[in-house]
C-alpha cells in the first residue's frame, strides 16, 4: 500500500511531533520566556530551525536544491505577524504550542483550531511578490540564526543557565538536549526538502478553503500525523489529563480566527515562518517573525487577562 520512503516520511512526520511535545515548543512561550530572563525556549526554537537550514543547503549540495519561490516582505507581512503575535498571545499558545495542549486533553483548544479554519476561510488575498532563491539571502539567514543562538548561548553561559528546553524533564537538558533539537531540525529538513505537507497550519489552510468548496488533497492527512506523535509522547509521559470545555473558552474561537487571518495576511505563521520559509532564506519570514513577536510582547490587557492555560508561564505551560 505504501513504500519504504512514504512509511520513512510518515514515521519522521510521529518523531517530529513526539519531539515537539518532548520540548514544549512553542512561540509565545520563547518570546515571554527571553523576557523574563528564561533562554532555553528561544534557543530551542533557533536550534531547530537552524538545523533545519544547514540540512536543506547540505541537500542542496548532494541532491539538488531548493525551487521554492522566496517572497518580498511588505506591510501586509508586519501587519499579519502583528496581529497574529497579539492572538496568539492571547489565546496563549501559537499553533504548535496550541496542538500540545489539545494532545493533552485540553478539548477547550479545539475552538482555537476551529477558529484557524475559519480565518482561513473569511480571507484570501494573492500572494507576495517573489522571485529566485538567492545564495546571498540563504547566507544571511543562517548566519543570523548562528549569531543569535551563539549570542543566547554566551548570555546563559554568563548566567550559568543550563539549557533546558523543557524544565519539568529532567533529563531533557545540556548535550541531550541538543542532540534532540538537531534531529528535529534534520527531520524537519528532510521533510521540508522532500515537500511532505507535514504542516499542520497547511491542512487548517486547506480546511477553510474547503469551506468554499475547493477540494482537499488526501496528502494534507499527513498532517495529522504530527499531533498523533504529541499524543503519543504525552501519553507515554503519562500527562493526558481531559478538561471539558466551559462557556468562558468561547474566545478562543476569535483569537484562532485571528490567529489564520494574521497568517493569511503575513503569508506564514510561526510553524510556516521557523519551519519552512525562513530556513530558505525567504525575508518575508524574517520580516513575520519580528512582528510577531513584538505583538507576543505588546502588554495589552486582553492579553494579560488569558494567561489562563498560557504557554507563556512556565508553571502552567508544564503542569
């Protein structure tokens, strides 16, 4: 029914997940974690998406590289990752960070996702401007992931800091630790290389266009495979612990919403910007990434009010 490379693919999709519940990934949780002196979330994400550029150049010298199209930042780009940074703040949790929770029982999150399809349902508007993927732009990319993680890195050698992605996993810290995001980051490579639509933004995107009728490719099932992998991790851990939903998560159907009509507009999300453009040197990521995190970091009130089942406290993130 299937062959070995499509059953490799669909094995690294699970591994993938499973390490993305192993280290509590998430965006929100890095960008308020930095703030309040915590380095490890933010070098876990540069780690993996690091590892994820140097095996796509790695394939590009062995295999052929990358086609894919790299798109020009515009304001459409800051205003989407502003708007998606701010909900996502206060939905507490981006979507990687969302489906960890959702794999654990929390059934309250499923009105986030229903939220990402309908954003993705009520806007589409034509994509960025592009053009050729050039060497320099690549360059730059991984030599901006490599100083930043060095310059997070030599901060927390200062402070003495041990890097602990995941702080109630004890043995999740130091070279092991490493070790983890540099197969994450090479899995997801190889998937990003191969083109596998792993994503799970990528089938909410596919869902909501449904709604207007446009089929749904049976690969987007893929993505599925993803939180399969979180909840067999979160299982294994023995953290699945069911919370029914009540009236008060209602809101988080408008801040999901939000969350696809930030990724509509910035032509990414975090998951989309770390994973798949900005490893190949698309600004336009770079560009999202930057304004979603200073709308993480905006001290709205709403926001401030949602820090219920947030990602962004390490207590709650990890309880």
């Amino acid at each position: 029914m299937f062959d070995s490379s499509t059953l490799l693919a669909m094995a690294a999709i699970v591994l993938v997940g499973m390490a993305l519940a192993l280290s509590q990934f998430c965006m929100v949780r890095s960008v308020l974690s930095t703030r309040t002196g915590d380095l490890s979330p933010a070098r876990c994400v540069l780690a993996i998406s690091l590892a994820i550029a140097l095996s796509l150049q790695l394939l590009a010298v062995v295999g052929g590289g990358e086609t894919r199209p790299i798109y020009t930042p515009s304001i459409a780009v800051v205003l989407g990752g502003l708007v998606f940074g701010i909900a996502a703040r206060a939905n507490g949790g981006c979507f990687i960070g969302t489906l960890n929770e959702l794999c654990r029982g929390h059934w309250r999150r499923l009105y986030t996702v229903a939220g990402w399809i309908l954003g993705f349902a009520l806007l589409k508007v034509p994509p960025l401007p592009s053009h050729v993927q050039r060497p320099g732009e690549v360059v730059v990319v991984v030599l901006a992931l490599a100083g930043l993680l060095l310059l997070l890195s030599l901060l927390a050698m200062r402070r003495r800091q041990e890097f602990r992605p995941n702080p109630a996993l004890h043995g999740l810290r130091g070279g092991r630790a490493w070790g983890v995001m540099l197969i994450t980051g090479v899995l997801t490579g190889l998937l990003h290389h191969s083109d596998w639509p792993w994503a799970p933004s990528r089938l909410a995107t596919y869902l909501g266009r449904a709604l207007h009728g446009e089929g749904v490719p049976v690969s987007a099932a893929c993505a599925l495979l993803l939180p399969l992998g979180m909840v067999i991790m979160h299982r294994w851990r023995r953290l699945v612990q069911p919370k029914r939903v009540v009236k008060a998560d209602l809101p988080l159907l408008l801040w999901g919403t939000l969350m696809g009509l930030g990724t509509v507009w910035g032509m990414g999300a975090n998951d989309g910007y770390l994973f798949r453009f900005l490893p190949v040197g698309s600004l336009h990521a770079a560009v999202g990434l930057t304004a979603m995190s200073a709308g993480i970091l905006l001290p709205l009130e709403i926001a401030a009010a949602s820090k219920r089942g947030s990602p962004a406290s390490p207590a709650e993130t990890l309880r």
